[in-house]
C-alpha cells in the first residue's frame, strides 16, 4: 500500500497539527582520496527535515496526515533514488526535536479497532518505505526523540545523535501501548534483548526514564556522536564517508537472534522483564506483558510477521480503558491540566517575591531553603530557637549543594551563589524585609499560631505568610493574625526535590493576591500546584490515610500481616502500605489519622496496636530485612512486637481487603467533591499522581476506581463520564 491509501484515515482528523516534510538536496563532500587530496563527492543527499512550524514547546508529533505526507514524500524519494539522482537520504528534525512520538490526541480519538489498525498499518508502511529506499537512509537523531519518533531513527539504516539530545526511548509500555512501528523487532536485533528490555521494559516503569544522547551512543542506538553545535553538518559529512565506504561502523552490541546462545538470551531477557514488571506493577496493566509477548514471538519471525503481531496488538490495546486513562493522566493532567491549575487567579495580581524567610532549621526547613534558593535564586533566611539548630540547616544546605556540584549536576559558580544565597539566624528580625515567610515547624496547631504571631509583628503588611503543614487547619492558624488574607497554605511533599506536586490551600479570608503570588512561585519552583480547599488533610494525605487506615483496620481485625499489607498490590502504588508508615513514621502517621478521626469521625479510625507500637519505639511492623531473611519468603513480624498487639477474630482475604480500600477510597473521594476540596476528580488525580507515586499506567485514581466498579457500588454513579478516560459509551 502506498501513503495516499490512508488518505481516508487522515481525512478524520482535519484539526491536525501537521509536521511537515521538507527536502533539501545537498551534494555531499568528496571522500579523501588515497594520497589525502579530495576526491569526488559520493553524490546528491537528500535530507528530510521534520518541522510543524512552532516554537520548541510545540513539540513535533506523528498524526494521521502527518505520515500520509512523509510517506508521499518518501515514495517520491524512492522514485528518485531508483532513476540514480540521490544515492541517500536522511531525516533530521527542527530544532531541540527529532519528533516526540504520535499524537496521542489523535491516537486516543480513534474510536473503532479498524481506524486504530489503519493507524498502526499507515505507521509500519511508512517506515517501511524508509527502511527500503533503494540507497542508504540516515537518523540524525538532533533531539528528543519518543516512540515513533524514536522508531524513525531504528527504522533507518544509520543512525547518529547529538551529544545535546535528550529524552531517547520507548515509552509506549508506560502509556499502555507497545512499540508498535518496528522498534520491537528491530532494538533486540540493534543492542541486544538485555538493553531492548531496559529500553522498552525498566525505564519506561521505571518513572519514565529516558536516554540522553551519549547512552543511547553507548548502548548502539547510534553509530556516531557529534557535538550540538554543527550537528547536522557534521552528520551529513558523516554520511559521505559511509556511502563512500570510508566508513563502516561496528555494532558491537548487535546480535543474530537465529544463534543458539542468543536465543537463550533472548529468553532470559524476556523472562527477567517479566519478573520485572509483575514486581513494578503487578501485572495491573496489559501493555508491558503485551511488549513482551511480542518480543518473545519476534525473534523467529521475519519483521512483516512482527509487524502484523504489533499492528493487531496496538489496534486491540488502543481501545482499552487502560490505554485511555493512561492518555488522560499523562496528556490531559500533567502536560495539559497541571499547566492551567483550576481556580488559581489571575498572574497579574501576583507580587514580587526578593527574599523568602523560612521558620525552622530542620530537615523539612532546610530541604525548602534549598529548593527555593537553587529554582528562584533570591536570598533565603533560616531561623531557629538557638545557633546550633540555625548551623546545622544552613550545613546541611551547603553539603546538599556540595553533592550537586560533585556529580556536576551544577556549575561551580552556580554553587557558590546558592551556597551564598542561604543565610541563618537565631533571631525573626531577619523577615523585617521578606516578601515571602513559610513555616516549617512542629506539627501542632498552637506552635504554628504562635509562629505566626512573631512572625507578623516584624514583617511589612505586604508580606505573605505560608504553612506547610500537612493536615491542620490553616483557617485556625489565621484567627488571630491582623492580616489573615495574608496566610496561604504552601504544603511540599517528602523529599521536596523530587515530589513534584503543592497543594496550594486556600483558607476563607486568603485573598487572590495572596494566591496568584503563591501560584507564580510554584511554577518558578517547577513544581504541580493544585488549588485546595482548606479541610483536615488537604488531598493526598486523606486519600492516602484511609487507604493505610482500612489495611490497618483489616489487620488489627486478624487478618494476617502480610495478606493485609500486600492485598493492594492490583492498585500498583509504589510501596505497600506498612512500608510507607515506617518510611513516614508511625508516631507521625498516626498523628494524622488522630486529625482526621477527629475531623471525621469512624471513617479514620485510630488503632490500637500502632499506638502501643508507637509508644515502645518500634519504628515498623516488621522486622528490619525480613522479606529477605523468613523460610517461605514472607515478611516476619518478631515475637516481641507481637506480645504488644491484640487482634480480633475476623480475618478478610486479600480480595475482601482490596475491594474494602477500594470502596473506602471511593467514598471519601465522593465526600471531597462534594465538600468541594478540589474543582473537580481531576484535580484528585493529579495530585495523586505526582504527591502520592500512583502509578501512571493505571491513568489516575477516579478512572480506576470507575473501572473496578467502586464508584457506582458507593456513590452510584462514575466519577468521569464515558470517553475522558474510558470508551466513549
């Protein structure tokens, strides 16, 4: 089939943003000759340029018309190549891109099986064509490059990068698809069945990572690596020498899946994926299982076999609720909605911020100091009730950038201003000229007001006052002060670098200045702001509080410990429930849930057995190491923290326990929509994802608890209508 055959498909999607194909002939420079001086030029090169016509953050992407048109233009390449006018071809992308995958907008609306299948059969044509020129194909691989992006470059027969390129990979088994364009079949085959599995499988579990342009060099992704800054010439003269035969480059890493040894690595590598993705997500997703299978069946098949096992598997993936709801939590929440916070106020209201004064030395005190010295560079002071507590944050700050400069992740000269940034004293007149205060003190109601008190008879009028408090009441906090429109809540998450998500809390006399301010900060911090309402525990704490609160509940009711800690392995959350209260702390975990039992009553009930684990220092349910250590590979719980603890005598199943979280999730979910916590279920999600590591694959936790019929056994009805996250009904 030719492009234009697909010309129907393209037709659905006249709003596209296309990525044009633009040829330039370029005669190529002559190869040296044998005695040094110049011989003659190997020939015409036509290099292909990807381009839609934007700026850098309009990433380029791969829709329907898209690849009818660079089909059109690679048939015609093709015609060329056969009367003998060029004797290559290469394809390079605008600016910062190669292209950035398909787009997923479209990828998404398709609603019937066949349109999905003619979407994956136009991408395998396509680069089909690109695969069989006639002459030599060339990747120069100038910047990220996803997906099918990615698969372009594989699909080629020479590939170089730029040392400047980031965001190389495959990600598709992250968003619920396969590599469905070849590079299933070809990567193997390129740089082993180990890495393909690193590439396709581990990073894309793994937060998504991705390969920069030198790994991908290392791994053989490529066969040659230039500098950014003449890239493509560098690239094309590259590509003189090897169709001159002055070049021949070695793949050391390749392999010929057809040998014996191979095959028993080939096995392996799909085996130990496996092993890799029931332990990352307990097989709550098709699509990594699915990369898989194909990989397993490819390595006997010749690629238009593999290209129709992929065609049909992306054409079934593509129209399940879990690819949907992957598309909704990573394009429609984190790029779109994170980007355009519900209900934050206009920027224009917002205040300059010259200096941020931060309440308290410790760890969570020091880890804002950083942050917000190395993201806004502006002066930072700390304050503490004695000189020790002040040195010992402003050390530690120091140490953290010393690090950072040691794996060269910043510049000398950037550590020194950092370093230089952040100050200390025992004394709050250090505010009398901040912009910005935040309190980063003991979690109890009174400490914070009287915090407060201090804080604002130093302060301008105009200064703004932060909490980052995770569960008291901000409304409280500002009773008593003159100025309670001044008071916003600013809660980080733990560890403040990495989590990306702030919950901003607006309390009832917060003004929009306040909270326009608080908004410009956190996107100068890089960090996903979300408006909340001011209620016990904000967002994700309360999700997260009754989720730990219901296993607790199930095992103080007898169930046993591993059964009840590892029954929520289906919902893919990064650690399981006892894990996460030793990583918190039970003493603080339990503070919380005191909080929330006293804001909510039974629904958050207050156990027993962690109070008297609390109150004899033990720091966990289980025994250090023991999921290692015990006979049948269970986690043990020692003798003598046992003797503490008395249980009930209604044991549940790990399926009884799930359902239970399940439900419990949905109705307190239902209850913050109604109390009005957050604009929308949305809004939930994204701050699940990025405060809590719920796992992308499952598309947020609303469309979950939809899919698993939570939603309708609770509330009934779902949380989003048929087609946000879901099929259309």
């Amino acid at each position: 089939m030719s492009a234009a055959d697909f010309r129907k498909l393209a037709d659905l999607f006249p709003n596209e943003t296309v990525t044009h194909s633009y040829v330039q002939d370029i005669l190529l420079p002559p190869a040296a000759g044998k005695d040094g001086t110049p011989g003659q030029s190997p020939g015409t090169f036509a290099l292909v340029t990807l381009d839609n016509g934007l700026d850098h953050s309009k990433p380029t992407t791969l829709g329907p018309n898209t690849l009818v048109e660079l089909g059109t233009v690679l048939e015609g390449l093709r015609e060329r190549a056969a009367r003998g006018e060029i004797v290559g071809v290469g394809v390079t992308g605008k600016p910062y891109y190669l292209v950035a995958g398909a787009d997923l907008s479209a990828v998404k609306s398709l609603d019937s099986r066949e349109h999905g299948l003619w979407m994956a059969q136009l991408g395998h044509d396509v680069y089909a064509t690109l695969a069989n020129l006639g002459v030599p194909s060339f990747a120069f691989i100038n910047g990220v490059a996803l997906g099918g992006g990615l698969e372009i470059a594989l699909q080629s027969t020479y590939r170089t990068v730029s040392t400047g390129a980031g965001a190389l990979a495959l990600p598709e088994a992250f968003i619920g698809l396969v590599p469905g364009w070849g590079g299933v079949y070809v990567l193997p085959r390129l740089i082993g069945p180990e890495n393909a599995v690193k590439v396709m499988i581990e990073n894309p579990l793994s937060n998504n990572r991705s390969l920069s342009g030198p790994e991908a060099f290392k791994l053989g992704v490529a066969d040659a690596l230039f500098e950014p800054a003449d890239f493509v010439e560098q690239s094309v003269a590259w590509a003189a020498k090897v169709i001159s035969g002055e070049v021949t480059p070695e793949r050391s890493n390749a392999v010929d899946p057809s040998d014996s040894d191979v095959a028993r690595r080939w096995e392996a590598a799909v085996s130990a994926g496996r092993s890799f993705v029931e332990a990352k997500t307990s097989n709550a997703s098709p699509a990594p299982g699915k990369v898989l299978d194909i990989m397993a069946a490819n390595r006997t098949m010749q690629q238009q076999e593999s290209a129709e096992l992929e065609c049909d598997t992306l054409a079934d993936l593509m129209q399940t609720d879990e690819f949907r709801s992957t598309v909704y939590a990573f394009l429609d929440l984190v790029q779109k909605r994170s980007k355009r916070p519900a209900g934050a106020p206009d920027r224009k209201l917002a205040r300059p911020v010259t200096k941020i004064g931060v309440v308290g030395a410790g760890l969570m005190a020091s880890q804002l100091a950083l942050l917000f010295a190395r993201q806004l560079k502006v002066p930072v002071v700390m304050t503490d009730i004695d000189q020790a507590r002040v040195d010992k944050g402003v050390g530690y700050v120091h140490a953290e950038v010393d690090k950072l400069l040691a794996k060269k992740r910043i510049s000398p000269d950037a550590a020194n201003r950092t370093r230089a940034l952040v100050t200390g004293s025992v004394s709050k007149e250090a505010f009398a000229d901040a912009d910005f205060v935040i309190e980063a003190v003991f979690e109890e109601l009174n400490v914070k007001k009287q915090v407060f008190a201090e804080v604002e008879a130093i302060v301008s009028p105009d200064c703004i006052l932060a909490t980052n408090t995770s569960s008291l009441s901000v409304t409280a906090m500002a009773e008593d002060l003159l100025h309670p429109e001044r008071l916003v809540g600013f809660h980080f998450f733990n560890p403040v670098a990495v989590m990306p998500l702030l919950e901003i809390v607006r309390a009832p006399k917060t003004d929009d200045a306040v909270l326009a301010t608080a908004f410009e900060l956190a996107k100068g911090l890089k960090k996903t702001a979300v408006l909340v309402k001011d209620a016990a525990a904000f967002v994700v704490n309360r999700i997260l509080l009754r989720l730990m609160g219901e296993v607790t509940a199930a095992f103080d009711e007898g169930t046993p410990a591993d059964v009840a800690d590892n029954a929520l392995r289906p919902m893919g959350f990064p650690m399981t429930p006892f894990t996460l209260g030793a990583m918190v702390g039970l003493p603080v975990a339990q503070h919380v849930q005191e909080s929330l039992h006293a804001a909510f009553g039974d629904r958050f009930a207050v156990s027993q057995n962690l109070q008297k684990l609390i109150d004899n220092g033990i720091k966990s349910i289980w025994a250090p190491g023991s999921e290692k250590t015990s006979p049948d590979g269970k986690p043990v719980i020692p003798a003598e923290t046992l003797a503490l603890m008395s249980f009930g005598s209604s044991p549940s199943t790990a399926e009884e326990v799930l359902r239970r979280t399940q439900d419990a999730l949905a109705e307190e979910i239902g209850l913050m929509l109604a109390e009005g916590v957050v604009a929308g279920p949305e809004d939930i999600d994204l701050c699940v994802i990025m405060g809590a590591g719920w796992p992308m694959f499952l598309g947020g936790i609303t469309p979950y608890l939809d899919r698993v019929g939570a939603s309708e056994r609770v509330n009934g009805k779902r949380f989003l209508a048929p087609g946000i996250a879901s099929r259309p009904a």
